[in-house]
C-alpha cells in the first residue's frame, strides 16, 4: 500500500476545504483529531488527506446508503 501524497494546507484553507470554520479545524487539532504541523515559528499545516480521514469518521449514514440497508 502507498502513502498518498501530503496535501498540505493552512488552518483557514483546511476549513473551507471542509466546509466549517476555521476555529473547528483548530477545535480537532486540539482534540487530537487532525495532526498539524509547524512550518517555521508561525505557520501550522494540516494534511488534507487527514481531513477526509476525520470526515469520513464523522460521516452519519442516510437511508439511500448502500451499507445501511444491506445490515437489514
């Protein structure tokens, strides 16, 4: 298996690539629900690939998923 490419963003791209704020994105930093990264004195990264990791986690299933009806 390979380790995909690092995407790499900072706090305020991360949550509008989530679509939420970017004081949620800091909220699962200090959670410990998304690594992030220091890049230099002031700038902190977080890897997009983590982001799709948490939201998958976080994703509720709905009537129409596949998954869910196959466990009836």
């Amino acid at each position: 298996m390979s380790i995909p490419d690092r995407r790499w963003a900072s706090v305020n791209e991360a949550g509008e690539y989530a679509g939420c704020s970017h004081k949620t994105i800091r909220n699962f930093i200090a959670r410990g629900l998304v690594p992030a990264y220091r890049f230099g004195t002031k700038a902190i990264r977080v890897d997009l690939n983590d982001i799709d990791i948490l939201l998958e986690l976080e994703r509720i299933p709905t009537a129409g998923d596949a998954s869910s009806v196959a466990g009836q």
